[in-house]
C-alpha cells in the first residue's frame, strides 16, 4: 500500500461525527486501498463535506484506478493513461499541476472552491491533492484544507 501523510487515515479508523466514507470491500476480483481522506465544515449550511480517494486495483490483470468519492458533491475517476496524457498536455503548457473530477470554483457571492488536483513533474502524475476551501459561519472564505497521496505506481498484482 502507498505511503500515507498525516493526513492520510490508512485505515479510515472508527466513525467521527458523520459517518466517514470507506473504500468499497476488496473481494477476489478487485482490491480496493484508500489513499487520503479529507473532511471540511461549510458553516452556513451546516453540510460536513468528505472526500475519500482510493485506489481500485483488478486481481484479474485488467489494471488500475484512483477514484475519489465524495459525500456531498461529484467524485471523479482517474485512469492512469488519461492521466499520463493531461501531466504530459500540462508539462507542456508549464503547469505544474491539472484539475479532473468534479470542481466548485468561488465566486464574489459564494466562496467555496472544492476540486481535485494532479500535480505533476517532467510530464508524469505524481500526487494527487484533494482540496476543500469551504465558508466561515459569515460566508467568508474559511481555511483552506487539503489531503494529498503519492500517485501509485503501476500497481503489481499479488
């Protein structure tokens, strides 16, 4: 499995407020290995936000995939040969860093911005960063909070 961050939680731990989002189970056919977790409040509303990334690995030879699932908005699916394809467009352009998934950007009446970023290098993924800026409880733009992960190597099958 990856190497996590602090602010990573390996194994999700037990539930803390709202139920945390958890990776699907592993069965024989695919494993399943969470990468970063984060949680963020939007005070206002009131809504508990988590974002789960995880890595969905086929035990019958047909690949891999991060996805990252959301408890309050879109997720995203990231496949490896897309993702390589972006980090090269990136690489190109001078970016060190590309959007996929779902995205909120802010704007002067609201300030939230959510999205999911895969930072690159020499024309390679090699993190992905979940990011959440939500709203103090004045609709103000709160703390920005982010979680991120090593992006996984070709993932070898046991």
């Amino acid at each position: 499995m990856p190497a996590l961050s602090a602010m990573h939680i390996p194994d999700l731990g037990p539930p803390q407020g709202a139920a945390r989002l958890r990776p699907p189970l592993s069965d024989r056919w695919t494993r399943y290995d969470a990468l970063a977790y984060l949680e963020a409040s939007d005070l206002p509303s009131g809504e508990e936000h988590a974002f789960l990334a995880y890595q969905e690995t086929s035990l019958m030879g047909a690949g891999w995939r991060v996805r990252v699932r959301s408890r309050l908005t879109a997720g995203g699916v990231f496949e490896p040969a897309a993702m390589a394809q972006q980090a090269q467009g990136a690489t190109a352009r001078g970016e060190r860093s590309f959007v996929w998934g779902y995205q909120r950007l802010p704007s002067p009446a609201d300030a939230r911005h959510i999205e999911f970023r895969v930072h690159v290098d020499a024309g390679r993924p090699v993190r992905l960063e979940l990011f959440a800026r939500l709203r103090c409880a004045d609709g103000g733009p709160a703390a920005a909070h982010s979680a991120s992960c090593a992006w996984p190597a070709d993932a070898a099958l046991p």
